[in-house]
C-alpha cells in the first residue's frame, strides 16, 4: 500500500515558507540585484537590511560551518533554542548554477547535513536555520547532483556569477564592511563511549585496533521523489519512487580478505555490510511551492588500524557502514524547497 507521507514526519527540517511570485519587491533589492552578484543573508522579508552577505574562499576546510551565534553578533534575533531565520538574497545565476543551503549540519565527509533550500535564481528565500549552517554554490549538472541538486532550469536573465568557475563550492560568510567571519570548528557526533578494544585474532588481516571510538554521520543526500511546483492557489504532491543503496567500506586500499568480518567483531558495531531502501507514497507541498525530497542515510563510523601479515598494517582507516532498525535503512527524509 503507498505510504502517504505529512508534514509531520519532516519536523526535523524547517522549510522556507514561500513568497508568493505576484509581492512586489522593494526597490532596494532589486536595485541590489541589478547591481551586483553578491548573495546577501537579511533579516526581514523584503531583503533590505542584510549584515552579512556570503562568497567563496580558501584556506577552510571544506565544511563551512557557521552558527547563529555568530548571526547574533551581527544583529539577527536568534531564539533560546539557537534557531534563527535568514532571508536569503539571490541575484540572478548563470545557466545551471545554483545555491544552496543546508541546516544543521552535521560534518561529514560526504554533505555535511541535507539540503532545505535551493535557488535557481534571482529570490528573497527565508530559512529557518537550526543552530549550525553552511551555503554552497555549484554550476553544472555533475557538481549539483553531486551536492543533491536536481538540474537547474535556465536563467530568464542570466548574469555573469561572481563566484569564478564551475564546481560545488562551500562559501564563506562576511560582514557589512565585507571582513570574512572565520566560521566554526566542528567534529563528528560522538554516539556512544567505549573502552578500545583490545586487538582480536582472526583471519588473514589478523585483527583491528580501534583508535576512536564509533561515531554516527550523515551520508549524501539522495533524491528519492520528482520535482514539483505547485500553483499559487493549489497544493501538488511529489511523487517518492526511488530506492537508496548503502554498503559498508573503508576511505582507503588495504589488502585485506574480510575487511567486514575482523572490523565488525572487533568493534561490536551492528553494521549492514549493504541495504536497500525503498520509497513509495506522496509528499504534499503547499500553494506556490516547488520542491522535492531527498533522504540521507545514518552511518555508523569508526577508526582504527589493521594488525598482522599483510599490506597497510598499521595504518588508521576509516570504517563506515548503514545500519537498520526493523529491518528497514536508518536515515531522514526530507524536504527541500527550491526557489528562484
């Protein structure tokens, strides 16, 4: 029977309520969008008073990560439980490029956190940003599926980006006077403590000492359901009909006959070594939206070293897997709201 999916099961996402395309917007914003290409974070809806705004950088890591105690600092109301709205200014992109924003973030080295909104082009787009979050500019079919990005439509009114190039690029935040706001420092979620293992004895790697402690992170982010765009009178419903495979692996090359096995007795992790999951059933966006849902898999993680007769011994790896609960892939769904 397909599974018909409410708001209700996304409460961990809060999506941008939508703008209907038929407000005028302020003088302000358009003159600001006619005049340059910069993406400016403001604080009310018309996108006027805007403290910071955001371009591309180096020398981070490549999670941007910023909070909203930084957004504080810079004058945005920010509530007890850390959550804050941002009012996102767009300009007009090149053919293909967009913007997105994902929030709260959890560091991985996949996505860093699931994607809540996405611009095509030229909006005022609000953001309900939960405690941590990270904007991203990619151009291309490749790079923007790569960060869970459906294709781009194409620019009515294209505009020379001033983000240089092609790519999926984390960007950095900036003040009114234009100084970067060095982001945060952040690490994987530890899920649970245990005492290291000691080594065990099996197999031809021999056995696996754990050097930290398992971990949970986000994988990517998958789309799992078509791209819809509602009337500005009427709800629609997007359709989930994709499957999401997750296998268990290690970040690096190690000769090894049953990497799997001498991990997942050493450790005690209940890892899948692989899993589907399956979608069915709807998801219903509100009047003048346009969007599509994504999930993200849960992956246990852990690091450590093999030991014994065989190639890379003692070398830290990185072990990650998917694990289940009845049977069924643990993960979220969610929904993204795409705008522009």
């Amino acid at each position: 029977m397909p599974q018909f999916i409410n708001f209700a099961l996304f409460a961990a996402v809060q999506l941008a309520a939508t703008m209907p395309s038929s407000s005028p917007k302020s003088a302000e914003l358009e003159k600001r969008q006619g005049a340059d290409n910069n993406i400016y974070g403001c604080t009310e809806s018309g996108c006027t008073d805007c403290p910071v705004s955001f371009g591309t950088g180096s020398g981070f890591p490549e999670c941007i990560i910023y909070d909203t105690a930084q957004l504080r600092d810079q004058g945005y109301p920010v509530e007890d439980n850390g959550q804050s709205t941002i009012f996102f200014d767009v300009p007009p992109l090149d053919s293909g490029c967009q913007v997105i924003v994902r929030t709260p973030v959890v560091p991985t080295e996949n996505d860093c956190g699931g994607n809540v909104l996405i611009a095509q082009g030229a909006t005022c787009a609000p953001v309900r940003v939960d405690n941590t979050f990270i904007t991203l500019f990619c151009c291309g079919t490749d790079d923007c599926a790569g960060a869970g990005a459906p294709p781009a439509k194409r620019s009515p009114n294209p505009a020379a980006n001033a983000f240089g190039g092609s790519g999926a690029m984390y960007m950095t935040m900036r003040d009114r006077d234009g100084n970067v706001i060095p982001p945060r420092n952040a690490s994987s979620t530890s899920i649970s403590e245990r005492d290291v293992v000691k080594p065990l004895k099996k197999r031809d790697c021999e056995s696996f000492t754990v050097t930290r402690q398992p971990y949970t992170v986000s994988g990517g982010n998958n789309i799992v359901s078509d791209t819809v765009t509602c009337s500005q009178t009427e709800s629609c419903d997007a359709t989930l009909g994709s499957s999401v495979t997750e296998t268990w692996g290690v970040d690096v090359s190690v000769s090894v006959g049953d990497p799997f096995g001498i991990v997942s007795a050493s450790v005690g992790v209940s890892w899948e070594q692989s899993i589907e999951r399956s979608f069915s059933g709807t998801f219903t966006f509100g009047p003048g939206e346009r969007g599509y849902v994504v999930f993200i898999p849960l992956l246990t993680c852990v690091e450590g070293a093999f030991d014994g007769d065989c190639e890379g011994n003692g070398q830290v790896v990185t072990a990650c897997g998917p694990t289940s609960a009845g049977g069924e892939m643990t993960g979220d769904l969610r929904a993204v709201t795409i705008r522009g």
